[in-house]
C-alpha cells in the first residue's frame, strides 16, 4: 500500500572547517552539530563546504532555511579585526574565514535563520565590527573560560562549568527565562568589543558576554559562546535553543514555499 511521504523538513547549513586528512584538503564538522540539528531541531543537517569560490550568499539565501555556525579548534585570523598576530601559536582557518564571514551579513539581512556557536560567535561579531581576545584568561579579574584537563573522558569537557547571567528582555530570556543558569566552557577567545549593531543576551558571572543577538535583524539570529549541541540529551537551555532555532527554520521554509508559489 502507498504512504504518503512525511513532510520535507527545513534545511540548515552547517558550517566546516577546512583541514588536512590523509593529506587531503577536507571539510570537516562535528557530529555534535548534526545530531542536534537533527534530532532536536527536526531539519534535515547538510555540511557547508569551506571553499569561498563554491558558495554563493543568493543561492543559499534561496535554498536554505537556517545556517549553524560551528565551534572549532580555530580562531578567527586577527587580521580580520585590525589585531596583530600573536606571539604565541594559534590555529588559523583562512579558508573558513574567507567562507563565512563575507556571507553572514547577507544572511542576516534576507532573515534567514543563524545559530552561532564558540567561533561561530566569534565570526559573527567580528563580522559587526567587533574585536575579540586571544587570551581570555590572562586579563586581570577574569576567569578561565578554557575546557580544562585534557585527560578527562571528552564528554566531560561539555560538563557546566559557570553561571549565565541572562538579559532582561532579549530573545534568550524569551526562551529561557531571566532565571540563572549554567553552561559549559571550553574557549580561551573572547569578545574584547562588541560589534555595532549587537545587543547583549547573557554574560558569564565576570562579565565577559557569553550570547548576543543581532539587533533589528528580521529573522532568529543568535550567537552564543558555549556548546549547547553536546548537551541537548540533558541540558534543558540546550534543547531549548535548537528547538527555537528549528521553529524558525520551519517557518522561514514556508515563507520560501509560498513566495516561490505565489
């Protein structure tokens, strides 16, 4: 007997990074990020290709309903916000630079759907003007934001490890509430100047900002510093940001059905 098909689902671009395997030039992105997109986001994931000449901010504009912006062992190249280069080592991703970061204002202006996670966040305000900090932990009266002894199960780097203190009446409190919460940490970046443009949702108990949204932006845009997609089997604020994230692509996806229709 025929069954009608389910409905499609929304699709989200999920952002990669460019790296090295077998001596390959691969793109790469976490499982994490696909399962909660997935699963708790109910879209369909399709992993974005770090290669600036392949991509294209129309036709993603047109064929897309929502874009997750990954963490990554990378950094965003100081270059891109006027800092010098560091002294001391850092993984650089010029190749995801030069991907993302010329699209995100496109995106953001057609009202497409952006989640923004650790550099995701990172790319996003510097993208707005922002500058960020390489060492985070090195500045007087801030604590170490960084994941901690390495020798622990990795599942246990995504333990909480802070308070959130959330905004009064931006989008997160919207989810969440303004009640305190805890998140995960594993980031030695941080924001140094907010982009123009950007409004505070949440701040870590030193005041280093741990979320913002783009303010005025026509559709879900929201950046935040730790790593919900590790904990949507047990974080309520995880489950809870991709369940948004996912409403939203539901419904950019039926504007852009009608529109083509109509």
């Amino acid at each position: 007997m025929h069954r009608p098909s389910a409905e499609p689902r929304a699709v989200v671009a999920i952002s990669t990074d460019r790296v090295d395997r077998h001596g390959h030039t691969t793109h790469a992105g976490f499982h994490g990020y696909v399962h909660a997109v997935a699963t708790v986001g109910g879209a369909l994931p399709l992993l974005l290709p770090s290669a600036p000449e392949a991509l294209d901010a129309d036709t993603l504009i047109a064929t897309v309903d929502g874009v997750l912006l990954t963490g990554s062992p990378s950094n965003v190249d100081p270059a891109r916000y006027d800092a010098p280069q560091p002294h001391a080592p850092m993984l650089l991703d010029r190749e995801r630079d030069a991907t993302i970061l010329p699209l995100l204002p496109r995106l953001v202006e057609a009202g497409v759907p952006l989640l923004a996670v650790c550099r995701g966040f990172q790319e996003l305000n510097v993208v707005y003007g922002g500058t960020l900090h390489p060492a985070i932990h090195t500045l007087p009266n801030r604590m170490d934001h960084r994941e901690g002894d390495h020798q622990r199960p990795i599942e246990r780097w995504y333990d909480d490890s802070h308070a959130l203190h959330v905004a009064p009446g931006g989008r997160l409190a919207e989810m969440v509430g303004e009640r305190p919460l805890q998140v995960n940490s594993l980031h030695h970046q941080g924001i140094d100047r907010l982009g123009q443009g950007l409004r505070v949702e949440a701040t870590a108990p030193d005041g280093l900002v741990e979320a913002f949204s783009v303010a005025g932006a026509p559709g879900f845009t929201l950046a935040v510093q730790w790593h919900p997609e590790m904990r949507v089997g047990d974080c309520p604020l995880a489950r809870a940001l991709f369940s948004a994230f996912g409403e939203a692509c539901r419904a950019r996806r039926a504007e852009r059905l009608r529109s083509r229709f109509h």
